[in-house]
C-alpha cells in the first residue's frame, strides 16, 4: 500500500519464501521432465529392438529369396542349348530350307495343274450339257 514500509528482514523473508517456491517449482518440472524422458528412452529401446527384428526377418526373407533363385538358376543351367550345341541343328536348318523350298515349289506347280484340270472339266461339262 502506499506509505506503507516493510522492514528489510519481512521483505528478505517474503523474497526468500517466493525463491523457495520458484525452486520447489523448478525442481519438480525437471523431475517431471526426466520422468518423460526416461519415458521416451524405453520407448525408443523397444522401438529400435523392433526395428532390429524387422530388419533381420527383412534380410532372412530377402537370403531366402536369393537362395532359391540361385537354386533355380543353377538347375535350369543344363536345360539351355549351348552355342556348339545348337550349330548341328542350323546346319540342319540351313539344309531343309532350301529343300523345303523345292517342295513348296512342286506342290504349287501341282495345285496350279489340278485347278486346270478342274476348270477344263467344268468347261467340257457345260459344253456338253447345253447341246443336250
């Protein structure tokens, strides 16, 4: 209040008694704070313990994986003709080409007789029918 005095040893307690509940206050923040962060750090261990988990399940799968391609590969390696393999069969090829070309050819020149041959029957037959 105004005019009013306070003697130094009440204004040195009153100072002291609001230290107090500043200190008091600060205290139990930083317990609190400590309690949270130990609260944050098993937190963190079981999430990197997790992690771990995860990961070698993901590298075990993954070993897995790689193993049976690997397998696969390894059994399919004598399923494929080589190059010295495969050379007597395109000789061969090679070969039945020009022969089959042959063929081909005399099998048209005997499609080209045959439809002849149909048409001068068919010819003849008409010629015949309209005399008659």
């Amino acid at each position: 209040m105004p005019g009013e005095t306070v003697s130094l040893r009440e204004y040195l307690e009153a100072l002291r008694e609001a230290d107090q509940r500043l200190d008091h206050e600060r205290d139990r923040r930083y317990t609190e704070v400590n309690i949270e962060r130990e609260k944050a750090l098993k937190i963190k261990e079981v999430a990197d313990l997790k992690a771990l988990d995860l990961a070698r399940e993901i590298q075990i799968y993954k070993d897995e994986k790689a193993n049976e391609l690997r397998e696969q590969i390894n059994s399919e390696r004598g399923l494929y003709v080589t190059k010295t393999e495969i050379e007597p069969i395109k000789t061969y090829v090679a070969s039945q080409v020009g022969r089959t070309g042959g063929m081909d050819a005399t099998v048209g020149r005997f499609v080209q007789l045959v439809t002849t041959i149909a048409a001068a029957v068919a010819i003849i037959s008409a010629i015949v029918i309209t005399r008659h």
